[in-house]
C-alpha cells in the first residue's frame, strides 16, 4: 500500500478534445510524408533489394518487382491512394467515405510491416544484413517514414479517466496501461462511413462484379503462394489492407451495394468460385481447392446446428464419416463388403440419407440435454464411430469397414460418361481430376447454401433462432423443441453426408483416422467448430473464409510444424478477445457483443 | 367440485358470463415436500378479465406454470373448453391458451417482426421442404403470417419498429412485444404474468387499455400483479392465492373489502380494529415521545413504530 499521492502523472498529456497525433509532429507535414512515402514506396519495389537470388522470389531485378516486392507495392499504392484522398483530391474521396486517416495508417502499417518483414526475413535466411541492396535499405526507410508520417495524423483522443489516488502501484498500471491502449484504438478508429449514393443498379451490379473479381484474385493469389515468407507476407498486407478498406468505409458501402442485391451477388460469387479451376495452370492448386471446399461445406453445414439451433456439436465430423463410409461401399471399391456400383446419385442419396439416420438415431436421444452436456455428449458419439468403425473388421466385429485400413482404391466417378478421373480440355484450359472434382463440390456447396439460406429465413429457421435464444419461451410460443431441434441435426448431418460422398472419391480411401475430433488436418470437429466460430455464427460466407483460412494456413505455413495447433490455439484467443463475433459478423452478433459501439438499431434483413 | 358453484355465485359484476373457457379444478402442485398451490380451484369465462393476487411467494406464477403445461400438476386437472390440458407446454399454446412471463423473456437477437412470427409458429404448418422448396404455398402462408404479425403489431403500437432488434426496445414496449407475440398463437385465453412490473404510471394505464382491447378481441384474460389499483380497474372477477391457497374469489369491492386479504398483504391484525389500534399506537407513542423528549432522546426510534410494541 504505497499511498503515492503524487499528481496524476497525466498532466503533461493532452485533454479529451485534443486531436493531436500519437507522434508529436504537425499534422501536414505528417500527411505529407505519409502520402510521399507512400509513393516511394512503390517506386522502392522496383529496385534491388538483394543481391542473391537464394532469397525466393528474385527480389535482385532492377525495374521488376518480384515476390514480395509485388504486396509492398500494393501496400504503397494503398497508402499513397489514401494520403491523396485524405487530402480531398476530387474523384478519390469516394475512396473513404468513412475519412481517410485510420485507412492511411493501416495501408502505411502494412507497407511497413511487409517490407520490414522482408528484410529481416532475408538478413536471417541469408546471414546478416550484408545481403541488403541499397534498394533494401530505401525501402525500409521509406515505408518507417510513411508509418511516422501517417501516425502523426491528428485523431480525437477518448477523455481520459483520472485515477483512484488510493490505488496501488499496480493497478495505477493497470488503469494507465488500459488507458494508453484506448488511446490507441482511438488512433485507428474512423466515423461511421457515408451511406451508398444511389447508383443506377446496372453500375451497382458492375460494382459487384468487381468485388466479386478481387476476391477471386485475392484467394487465388493467397492459395498459390509458393513459399512461406510470400504467404506471411500475404496475410499481413491481406489482413492490414483489409482493416485499411473497412475503416475507409468501403466494406461497409460494399456490404450495403451486396445486400442490395443478394441473389445477383450469390449467383457471381459461385460463378467466381467455378474460374478458379481456369486460373490455374495445372492440378497442384485444384487440390488445395477442393479440400478447402469440403471442409468450407461441412463447415456451412455445422453452422446450421451451432451458428441457427444454437446446438453444440462436437461429434460433427462422424456425419462426414458415415456419408463417406455409405458412398464408398457402393462406390464398387474392391474392399467394399458389398459388390456394388451404383451411379453417383443413388450414391449420393445413400450418403445423405446414410447420415440422416445417424443423425437421428444420435439426435433423438443426445437431443434432451442442452448446452455443454450436449458437447460432451456428441464428443462421445463422434468417437464411438470412429473406434466402431475401427472395430468393424471381421476380427473384433462383422466385417463392415474393414477395420483401420478402411476401404481402399474408391473408383473415381463417371458422371454421365464424363470421367472425373482424367483430365478434360474445355475451351483450351485443361481441367484436370481435381478441378473436376472442384466443379462437382462446388454444385454440392451450392446446394448447401442454398438450403441454409432457405432453411434459414422460413417458419423453421427463426423456430431455430428461438430455441437458441429462449428455450423455455420458445416451448410456451408452441414450439415443439425437441422436434424442431431433430431437425436441426439432422439437416446437419445429411449435408455433412453429401459433403462425405465427394470426399470419398477425392481422397480414394476412407479410413475412420480421417474422422478425429482434433487433429492437425482439417476437417476434424475441432477445427469444423472453430472454422463456424471464427468465421461468424449463423452467416454463410463466415464458415467460408473461416474454413479457407484454416485450412490454408496450416498448409501453406509449414515452418510451424509442431507449433500448429499452439499457433492455432493462440490465434483463437485473440480472436475470441478482440472480435468476438467471427470475422463476418452477422450484423445481429455484432449488436450483441459491441453495445457500446453506435447502434445501427433497424435490421433490413433477417440472418445473414 | 364443490367450490364450484361458490366461485359462479361470486361472479355477479360479469355482463354476459359466456362459456367456461378455463376451468381449474383442485390444481396442487408440490416440490418434494413443499406445497407451492395446493387444491386451487378456478374458472375463467370468456370475455372475462379475472386477476390473481398475493403476497410474494404465494405460489401464483407456479399456478401460472401448471395451466401452461411447464409444470404438471401433481393433483387436480387443468380443461380449457372442456379438454384436458396436454402435459406439454407447446401443446397447451397450440390448444389456444398463450402466456407472457414475469421476466421478460423475448427473444433478444431476433427483430421485433420476426419474435411475433414466432408466435405465430403454432398457426402455420409449413415445414423444412416447402422452406427449402418454396413453392407458391410458402411464400402465400409467410405473406400471410407477416400481415397478420403487422397487424398485431399495430394493435400493441410497435409498427413502426418492426425492424428494430427486440433487445434495443425500451422497457415498457418489451412488455407490448411479448403481449402482442402472444397473441400471435391465435390464443382463447391470454396468460399475463406481471405485466406492469417495472412501469411507470403512464404505462401501466396504456397496458390498462391494451388488456381492455384484448378483451373486447373476445379473449379472455387471467393476470396476475402486484398493482392492486391496476388489478381492480381492470378485473372483473378477483382471486386471491395466499400460501398456496385461494382466500377468496369474487368482483373488486369483496375482495378489496375482505379481512383476510389485507391480513395477508400487511401482516396479523392486532386486536379488533387494526387499522384504530395503529392510530392509538401512534398517539401514544406520540404523547410518550412528547413527555419523554425532556428526559431521553433515544428512545424515540424505538417506541415509534407500533408493530415493534408487540413484542
């Protein structure tokens, strides 16, 4: 108990009200060297940063940005795009409806962060900082210039909150270091942006088709990645330019234009997904592709039961099993106990309905426990079929499943005399096994977007939403729960099982260890659940992104290797402290953990 | 059985006693060895208000909970119109009574459309293939059900938020909201658990009126509250639970005349005439303090409050 009655150490800094900058710098001279930087910037990627091209990526040319050089360009030509705007140059303040100095300072902190990235990346890999081009050096100083430059940028300061005097030492600490932190989020916080001006629907469209585009271009560049540094590099110029665009305002302006016109921007968005296959050369990245869309499904089909019933499901990946397991038994495998080879879609109405009914045989009596009992409990079943399928062998149990070597050598499937088995040309691209199998999962996803967009918005969904929200309220406004709940599940799990079906032909064997609940390769129930969670309950491009990103992250960062699921772990933390309601927040979610923030109180659309 | 006719001859002040809409005959319910209600008996008429009180505790909400199929009474049957009410809670809302709660249970994250679209859950039929499907009937029931979900809302005056989240809704329109989800089940008889609690004045006359129109709507009310002026304004027909048991049933003037009824809300009478013993209390405690003020200052705290006397 120090009783410092010391004044406030905060008299030297400035009041609420104050709009300085968090470095003490005139505010123009700040914007002009975050604009200017900006501009160096991209001209610094066009010189050598290294001398060796053992660095990947060949970042040693003159006149030619390589590799990484390519995302600090695009981190430059942001920052500089929103220095211009921010100094209200006509025809590019439609660029920040929301004000352009937070979006300044993340373009600026991405540029930064990527090339310093960059140049530590290459002192460590080739031994010390020798290995730096001049170019190197320029970069680097440019991209701290613009990062200072930007962070001088004045901004309201949140009113500061004297404290206690009787207080310990440590929790003076405490309240200046909380203090200190809203200040910072203070710093890179913008106003709500401008609503939409309305443009005619055809302008709006092509806005659309854009958008619909850079996504595209974004998730193909990120999925094509060839070595670790480019992805790291990546994610930050992704995620910080991202977080640049939304305080611009231009996310939300977007969200408004797609909400606009729903159908047209669901329709493009599958039409972007089906020019992925085109966009690539050869199958390496196909593979990549269809995997993300399995797990991106099943994922879709888990939010059904966690993100719309509220019901906590941690068995979830057994659905995907038993679809995968009832395909591949008709599938006319050698190993298969019965000999038969049934056309695909009898094999897919098998899978669904296979997983159907073990939906429901699970579902009816798991379904009167609520809440965490239900975890534990569908835990449990998600196990006994893995280790029942285990047991399945002819030694331990009936021959069924051929115990842990599983059934082996599925033939591949021969759709209307189309074999997905060898590669096509169509129109001069060829499209091999993989992106045939991707077109085939991607119809799959659409039928399960479809059904949760349907499914959602009727009689049945909010009877969902409700009994999410107050079973005890919902059972006295005549809901059946129970069945209304068995529903849930097992709409769940027949779209887990049609997922499964595919899966089984992709992968070629079914083996029960590809059902686990946690594992270090999606899908697994830990990772479908933090895929829904991550991604944002009860939307549908939430568990989308959420599943692309863990599955490629994992893939593509192969240095973590034993740190995977630490990293995984870790970032799941943050996420869940400082974004609570997933990446794409349903707008509903948002309202509920951000009271605080300015309420948008009216609500055009229900769900997503 | 035989209280039965006591409880019609109570009713005098009823214009047109219709049918018997709910008939409660010897409702007990108990908790291991706790009696919460025990041997009830009641009626409700259509067209008719009828109200419960009691002290806190004396087992109204329970009584609510075994007429809404959450409890199952553990002696005694529940009929509305002549059939037993089903154990299940849903089924008794789909059989026509619907209720509110005591604290307010909307569905929060839901906007305040779509929570009456959930009470209208019971009164549509369209399952998961027709939402999926949407063929010409989904789209003509769910046209429907949103009319009909306006209108509601226009009865309770919450049209013109019908877009806004139920859980940004002020106090006293959370409490219009869960009336009007309510009476989206179409329901016979209307369950209104406190529905003033927390309300200012002004409010509780607006929710007067409310309950007068869902009358004249010829539903039939039961309220339980605590706001005895509320309570005799509105009803028709007044029981009383204490402990478990009803005390007297019968219009306003009875009951509010009744003995026992102000005993069990303000304590055991003292002698004869409470309210002149209180008086007599008071003046001399008054004349005591007056001639003792000269002597000792402290024990005026003491000698003033007539219940502390008794002991």
């Amino acid at each position: 108990m120090t009783t410092q009655t010391t004044t406030p150490k905060t008299a030297g800094t400035p009041t609420a009200g104050d709009t300085s900058g968090l470095i003490g710098m005139p505010p123009h001279i700040g914007r002009a060297l975050a604009t200017g930087g900006g501009a160096l910037t991209v001209a610094s990627t066009f010189l050598a940063w290294t001398w060796t091209a053992e660095f990947p990526g060949d970042l040693t040319v003159y006149g030619y940005p390589g590799g990484l050089q390519v995302l600090v360009l695009i981190a430059g030509a942001l920052t500089t795009l929103f220095g211009l705007a921010s100094y209200g140059v006509r025809g590019l303040r439609r660029l920040v409806p929301a004000g352009g100095d937070a979006a300044l300072k993340f373009a600026a902190l991405a540029a930064f962060a990527t090339t310093w990235y960059t140049m530590i990346a290459i002192s460590a890999q080739l031994g010390g900082l020798v290995n730096l081009e001049p170019g190197g050096y320029i970069a680097a100083a440019v991209t701290l210039i613009a990062l200072l430059g930007a962070l001088a940028l004045p901004f309201e300061r949140p009113a500061p909150d004297p404290f206690d005097p009787e207080d310990t030492g440590w929790e003076q600490f405490k309240h200046t270091s909380s203090q200190n932190w809203q200040t910072i989020r203070a710093a890179f916080t913008s106003s709500s942006p401008r609503p939409v001006p309305a443009l005619p629907s055809y302008a709006e469209i092509l806005i659309i088709v854009g958008i619909l585009a850079v996504a595209l271009l974004v998730f193909t560049y990120g999925i094509g990645t060839e070595y670790d540094e480019l992805f790291v590099g990546f994610l930050i110029v992704a995620g910080l330019g991202f977080t640049a665009l939304h305080r611009a305002g231009l996310i939300a302006q977007a969200t408004e234009i797609t909400a606009r016109h729903q159908n047209i921007t669901v329709c493009g968005a599958f039409i972007a997904a089906a020019c992925f296959p085109f966009t690539q050369s050869d199958d390496q990245y196909a593979t990549l592709g269809v995997y993300i869309l399995i797990f991106a499904t099943v994922a879709l089909g888990l939010n059904i039961v966690v993100g719309l019933a509220g019901l906590l499901d941690l068995g979830y990946v057994a659905f995907l099993g038993v679809g995968a397991y009832a395909a591949s038994m008709v599938s006319g495998s050698p190993s298969s106990p019965f000999d038969l080879h049934l056309p695909f879609w009898a094999a897919v109405l098998v899978g669904a309905a296979a997983s159907l009914v073990f939906g429901v045989l699970i579902g009816a009596p798991t379904l009167r426990l609520r809440g965490d009992y239900l975890a534990i409990v569908t835990l449990g079943f998600g196990e006994i079929f893995r280790i029942t399928a285990n047991n399945l062998d002819g030694t331990s149990g009936p021959d069924v499943t051929n115990g842990s070597n599983g059934i082996s050598s599925i033939p591949d499937l021969d759709i209307l005399g189309f074999d997905m088995g060898i590669a096509h040309d169509i129109g001069g691209f060829t499209i091999g096994r993989f992106a045939n199998y991707f077109f085939l999962m991607l119809l799959i996803t659409a039928v399960v977007v479809l059904v949760f967009r349907r499914s959602g918005d009727s009689r049945i969904g909010r009877a969902w939403v409700a009994i999410r929200e107050d079973e005890t309220a919902a059972l006295a406004m005549g809901i059946n729960g129970f069945r209304v709940k068995l529903i849930a599940f097992a709409v769940g799990a027949s779209l887990a099982g049609l997922a499964g079906t595919v899966q089984a032909h992709v992968t070629y064997t079914v083996t029960p260890e590809q059902y686990l609940f946690a594992g270090t390769t999606p899908p697994n129930s830990a990772f479908l659940l933090a895929a829904v969670v991550l991604g944002g309950m009860g939307t549908i491009a939430g568990p989308l992104i959420g599943a692309a990103l863990l599955f490629l992250i994992p893939n593509k960062l192969q240095f973590l290797d034993d740190y995977q699921l630490f990293a995984f772990g870790l970032a799941l933390v943050l996420l869940m402290r400082f974004r609570p309601e997933g990446l794409v927040a349903n707008r509903r979610r948002k309202l509920e953990f951000h009271e605080e923030a300015e309420a948008p109180t009216t609500l055009s659309k229900t769900g997503a | 059985m035989t209280t039965d006719t006591t409880t019609k001859d109570t009713t005098p002040g009823t214009p047109a006693p219709g049918t018997t809409v709910l008939d409660a005959r010897g409702v007990t319910m108990r908790f291991g060895g706790l009696t919460a209600v025990n041997g009830v008996d009641l009626t409700v008429n259509s067209g008719e208000i009828v109200g419960l009180i009691g002290p806190n505790g004396a087992g109204k909400t329970t009584f609510f909970n075994c007429l809404t199929g959450l409890y199952i009474p553990t002696e005694g049957e529940v009929r509305y119109k002549g059939e037993v009410l089903p154990a299940k809670s849903f089924k008794v809302t789909a059989a026509g009574i619907a209720r509110t709660f005591q604290n307010i249970r909307l569905f929060a994250n839901m906007t305040v459309l779509e929570n009456v679209l959930v009470g209208r859950h019971t009164r549509t039929k369209e399952g998961f293939w027709s939402a999926v499907l949407r063929g010409p009937g989904f789209h003509r029931a769910e046209a429907t059900s949103r009319e009909r979900a306006m209108e509601l809302l226009e009865f309770v005056g919450l049209a013109d938020k019908a877009e806004h989240l139920a859980r940004n809704l002020p106090y006293g329109e959370q409490r219009k909201l869960e009336i009007a989800r309510a009476l989206a089940s179409e329901p016979g008889l209307l369950l209104l658990d406190e529905p003033t609690a927390g309300m200012n004045p002004q409010e509780t006359r607006a929710t007067e009126e409310l309950v007068f129109a869902i009358r004249d709507k010829g539903i039939a009310v039961l309220v339980i509250e605590h706001d005895m002026r509320f309570i005799f304004n509105l009803c028709d027909r007044v029981a009383v639970l204490v402990q478990g048991e009803k005390l007297v049933e019968g219009d306003s003037a009875t009951v509010q005349g009744d003995e026992r009824v102000v005993a069990a809300y303000l304590g055991e009478p003292l002698d004869n005439d409470p309210g002149a013993a209180e008086a007599a209390e008071v003046e001399a405690a008054e004349a005591a303090q007056a001639s003792s003020a000269a002597q000792a200052d402290d024990t005026t705290t003491d000698t003033a409050a007539g219940k502390e006397n008794d002991r």
